[in-house]
C-alpha cells in the first residue's frame, strides 16, 4: 500500500513500516509518484537522487534484520546548502554550480544514523537570501496550493516539497524567518530552534549570528522528533551550545500565558491573517489560556537591525567563493580579474546586493553609524523579550504579515520583499525558539491559501513551543 | 555621529566597494545597485532613532570553544577529496595565476 505523504505524519508512517501496512519503499514510490505528477508546475527540488528506491530497500532490509532507527524508512528532503557527503550542493548559486560535497553536515549524518531515505535537494533562494524562492539561479519554486504563488522562502523548495507530497517532512535553514514563513505558506508546522542548538557544521553560511537548521513537518510532533534528533552540542560548531543549557527545565504548565505585542503587529496586517490570527487568539482563550497585551519596544527597529547586520555577516561569509578552491571559476588576464570575474559572474542579484551593502556598513567611517548602532540596538530588542517573558509563559504573532503572494509581485523593490520577515526577523535576532503551526485559511481569489501563527517561547525552551503547538492543534 | 540620511553613493564610491568586494558587474547593473543600495540605506538609517542610553553592555558568555592542540587527524588523510573540487591544480597544490 503506497499512502499519501500529504496526509501522514511521521509518527504514523512508522506506525505503518512497524505494523508492515506499508515498506520504505512504498513511502518512496509515493513521494517518487507525487514528484513525477506535481513537479514540472512546482519545481520544488533541484536534484531528485537517483538512488531513491536503493535507499529505502536498504531500510526495509535494515528494518527485515530487527535493526532500529528513529527515521529507518522515512523520505525526508534537505536544502540544497545542507551538505551530504557526495552529493552535490549549490545553495541556489550558479557559483557553487557542480560542487560536490566533500563531507557530511552534522544534521544530515545525524539523520542518515537514524535510517532517514534522502529524496533529494531542495530549490532555495540563492544563499538563502529571500523570501519567496524567486531569488534562486535555478528558477523559482511555486506553491502546491496555487502555483500561481511563491511557496515563501527561502526554504520554500523544502516545504513545497513536503506540501506536495514528495517528501515526508524536510529541513530547511532560518535566517530571519527562512523556515516559519514557508512554513505559513505551505500549511506546516516550521521550527526556528534557539541559537546554538542545532549544528551548523556542514550548513553553508549566511549570517552566523543568525543561522539555525529547522524542520517542516506535517505535526508538532514530527517537528518535535525532528529537533529532537538534530539538536544537541556539536565540537565542529564553536556556536554549539553545550548540552547543559537544556538541562533542569521547569515543569510545564498546562496552561502558558500567552503575550501579544499588539502595537508591533497593529501595521501592515493582511485582513484575512488579521481575521485568521484573532480566531487563533480566540481559540486559546476558550482553551483556557489567559491572553495579555506586551509590548516590545524596539521590535520596530529589526528590520533595520537586520538588515545592516546580515549584510555585514554575508559580505564576510561570502569572501570565501573565490573561484579557487571549488565551486565556479572564470579566468581573466591576471589573478584579481579572475577573482572579480567569477564573483561578479557567480553571485546573482541578491547576494552582489547584501554583499555591497554589507561592505559599506563595515567600511571605515560607517562602522559606528550603521554596525555598532545595530548591535546596540539589538541587544536591546533582546532585552525587550527577556523582559516580556517574566511576564508571560510565550509570546504569540503572525507568521507572515500576508498570505502567499504572486510570483512577482514583490521582486522590483528588494524592501518589499524585506518586509515579509517583519514578524519572524525580531526572534531571530534575540536567538529565541520559535514555531509556526498552521492556523487556518486565507480567502483570496476564490482560493484557500494557508496561514501560520507564530509561538515564540524563552531561550532553550523548544518544549513549550511543542507543548503548546499541540494544545493549539488540539492533541 | 555621521548623518547617514544624506548618504548618496556616487558611481566612484560604488566603484570602489566592487573593488573591495572583488565583484565585476555591468554600467547598467551598478546603476541599479546604487539605487538598490541607497534606497535600503535610507530605510536602516531610522536605526538613527533608536534610543541612544547608555551602552547596552556585552552580555555575551565567553567560554572557550577552541580544542586543545595536537594533531588532529592523520596528515593528507583529506587533501584529495578536497583537491578534487579545484578548479585548477597543480599536484597537491591549487592552481593559481601568478601573485607578484
């Protein structure tokens, strides 16, 4: 029996391999069959592996010998800059184009321990630079739900691929909201663990105060199994938090109080997510939950933070494609035009954009003005949410200020397209944990498009995301 | 404090942050860059507003997060695997054109 992967979580398509309803190899011809049927409107992977079926026989033969795997079976679909050893990765780029990978990322030989069948790499925005998938030099992913739209970014390869059914749950990075605003558009549940939880080793970089790998699943559960896996101190990733942050957790209360920054999320609401969100407020109050009004006071100024910060980290991170040592490489008549050729050849729009920027707010004279103004300021968004939570268990916002938009529809001005991570970017900021979980539909244009809310709990606190993530879908 | 709101990038200062930043575009890209650049500047500089206070203190934990010296792995046990991703190489070395 080959199941829908759109209509299974995790837990149950284990259920199903132990009680021998269905094989690895049934859940890979599903997701095979959903790729085969969806793919040419969607575009959700870059490379689909040719070793699938070899894969997951593999499982099955694992599984037949009594061996034990949290994943042993499961079709999973990783970003195309989550590094598996031998397998290609481009982060989106036409500079990284045909670069093998030389070694394993953290997260993917985690995964691979566990029995995980990798489906192939997910489209992404190039370098994870965006919000709707368009940035990326390969073409743009659309959403399984209408494919006149953009699936969010930039891991919209990722959860348009889960969306559509051809991979049971995926993983895909967060920068400033990478993972939960796809999350939002796609209808999944999308988690930005706390900064330092789970490895970087193997992640191809973007901004290193930022980065975190999260999943997209169809439950809270499955993301909470996710996390669980990939999570944990990692000595190739100095940024790794040790182990004991996670230690001595207080009990959980049944019931959080919730916090609503509700001046912050007063401006530039679609009114569907406006509608969606209330219902979603709604609906934890008649749960039990008391609901208060916070305020964080410069959470206004994130984006602005944001943006002077990413770009400084990505002018950094970036340096290191220099058409030398791997990845593309075009000659000039000497060395510095071989380095400014490939560079200005390899990079798509995006990237030469933050990374000019980036150069600029570092440069002697705007040091001051821009970078150091930015971090001081960001120490005191971070402080703003520390105070929040003496008061209040979590926080609550939308995920994404709209619904799915139009491809197009926001690639002329950059600052648009900037705006989408409006609610996402202030939690990346002060390193905190968040999940976006869907919370109903959207009406436009006689469709029903997906939105998420977004819980953000204390650092180190993904338990309470999970706990309340479940008591919001009701399990 | 330097008033960023007036910050025009002049073709020359874009000239050389491409330089800085060893990327080589068209005349009709680094026009759009520069007003790309500008406009997205004159958004961040509302960062200007913020309340200035007292310093917020470094609130980072430092703890070492270096490995303690030896030899890490046998020597040459990687070079091939990731010599074979150059572009150009010349034995165990990469390939480069001349420097001086």
């Amino acid at each position: 029996m080959k199941p829908d992967l759109k209509n299974l979580t995790i837990v149950e398509a284990l259920r199903g391999l132990e009680n021998k309803t269905w094989t690895a190899r049934d859940l890979a011809e599903s997701a095979l069959l959903a790729i085969e049927t969806c793919e040419k409107d969607v575009h959700a992977y870059l490379e689909v592996f040719d070793d699938v079926r070899a894969q997951a026989d593999a499982a099955d033969a694992a599984r037949n010998r009594g061996e034990k795997g949290a994943l042993l079976g499961i079709p999973l679909v990783l970003k195309d800059n989550i590094l598996i050893k031998g397998r290609r990765a481009s982060a989106g780029s036409k500079i990284l184009e045909g670069y093998v990978a030389s070694y394993d990322s953290t997260v993917a030989k985690k995964l691979k321990k566990e029995g995980a069948v990798f489906i192939g790499r997910a489209n992404m925005d190039e370098f994870a630079m965006g919000s709707s998938t368009e940035n990326s030099a390969y073409g743009p992913t659309r959403n399984p739900f209408d494919t006149s739209r953009v699936p969010g970014g930039s891991s919209g390869g990722s959860a348009a691929a889960v969306a559509m059914g051809g991979a049971l749950a995926g993983f895909g990075t967060d920068t400033g909201g990478s993972v939960r605003q796809p999350a939002s558009f796609c209808g999944l549940v999308g988690l930005k663990p706390t900064y330092g939880s789970v490895s970087r080793s193997g992640i191809i970089a973007l901004g290193t105060s930022l980065d975190q790998v999260g999943p997209l699943t169809h439950s809270v559960e499955d993301s909470e199994i996710l996390f669980s896996i990939t999570h944990g101190h990692d000595v190739l990733d100095s940024t790794s938090l040790p182990d004991s942050f996670y230690e001595k957790k207080e009990k959980l209360k049944a019931l959080p109080v919730i916090g609503v920054p509700r001046a912050f999320i007063k401006e530039g609401l679609d009114p569907e997510v406006r509608r969606v969100f209330a219902e979603a407020e709604e609906r934890f109050r008649s749960l039990g939950c008391e609901i208060k009004d916070i305020e964080l006071p410069n959470a206004r100024f994130a984006l602005s933070i944001y943006y002077i910060v990413l770009p400084a980290e990505v002018s950094a991170n970036l340096a290191r494609y220099d058409g030398m040592r791997y990845g593309l490489h075009v000659s000039g008549d000497n060395l510095l035009q071989d380095y400014m050729k490939t560079r200005g050849q390899g990079f798509g729009p995006e990237p030469r954009r933050r990374i000019i920027l980036g150069t600029y707010v570092l440069s002697h004279g705007y040091y001051d003005a821009y970078y150091n103004k930015a971090m001081a300021v960001r120490d005191r968004l971070t402080d703003d949410f520390k105070k929040a939570f003496s008061e209040v268990d979590i926080i609550l916002t939308p995920t994404a200020p709209t619904p799915a938009f139009k491809l197009g529809e926001k690639t002329n001005d950059p600052l648009t397209m900037y705006l989408e991570d409006i609610f996402t970017v202030p939690v990346s900021l002060a390193g905190v944990p968040a999940l976006s979980v869907p919370a109903g539909v959207a009406k436009v244009d006689g469709k029903e498009l997906p939105v998420g809310i977004q819980i953000i709990a204390p650092f180190a606190r993904e338990d309470l995301l999970f706990h309340v993530g479940k008591l919001f879908e009701g399990k | 404090m330097y008033d960023t709101r007036d910050s025009m990038i002049s073709d020359k200062d874009m000239e050389k942050l491409l330089s800085l930043a060893r990327i080589e575009v068209s005349p009709e890209e680094k026009a759009k860059l520069i007003k790309d650049v500008e406009s997205i500047l004159s958004y961040v500089s509302e960062i200007e507003n913020a309340a200035e206070g007292e310093a917020a203190p470094n609130r980072s934990v430092l703890r070492n997060v270096m490995r303690e010296d030896g030899e890490p792995h046998e020597s040459g046990l990687f070079t091939g695997a990731l010599l074979k991703a150059a572009p150009k190489r010349d034995g165990d070395y990469i390939a480069v054109k001349k420097i001086l």
